[in-house]
C-alpha cells in the first residue's frame, strides 16, 4: 500500500509542525507515504517551518501558490499530485486528530 496524506495550509506556523510530527508517528506500519503540503501563500512563518521540516524528512514534499487560491483549488492540486494509490486528507491546523488515520488504516 502506498499511502498519501495530504494538507493544505494557510497561516498554520503555530500547529504545522505538530501535525507533521503527530501524522508521522501514526505511519510507523505504513512502509511506502508520503505527505504533501500546499501552502496557500501563507503571510506568515509557515512556509520557513515547511521548509525547514523538509530538510528532515525526505518523504515530505511540499507545493506552493504564490496568491492565495482558496481552498477548493487547493484540494483538487493536492488530488493531483498525491503519488499514493489511497489518499488522505487532513488539516494544517490540527482540528482532525492524527488518530483518525490510524483508525482509516485499520
């Protein structure tokens, strides 16, 4: 199973990091993901934390607009661009806990 998770993210510097750490943690039975982030022209430091976070972890790989596009648009790029044949999407801001993919895997 090659599985992708992905998050589109807006202004998220204050929970990005976390909800890579915790999404991460959940994968420890999952041999072959990958988590994709887009971020949506964020005004503030999430775009350095991607980056930064990046530099770490090699199956993260992350997208960017440079103007804000909205949600929907986002959606359906992360859609695009997920490599995975099961995709799940999950939020930036920390509202779906990562537990709920260990839930989907089971």
């Amino acid at each position: 199973m090659f599985l992708s998770i992905v998050i589109p993210v807006y202004n998220e510097e204050k929970t990005i990091k976390a909800v890579l750490d915790e999404h991460i943690a959940q994968l420890k039975h999952v041999e072959q993901w990958e988590i994709v982030c887009l971020d949506d022209a964020s005004t503030d430091g999430t775009w350095g934390i991607l980056e930064a976070y990046a530099q770490q972890q090699s199956r993260l790989r992350l997208l960017r607009h440079e103007t804000n596009q909205g949600i929907s648009p986002s959606f359906q790029q992360l859609f695009e661009e997920a490599k995975g044949e099961y995709i799940y999407l999950t939020a930036g801001d920390g509202q779906w806990p990562a537990e709920n993919l260990t839930r989907l895997l089971k």
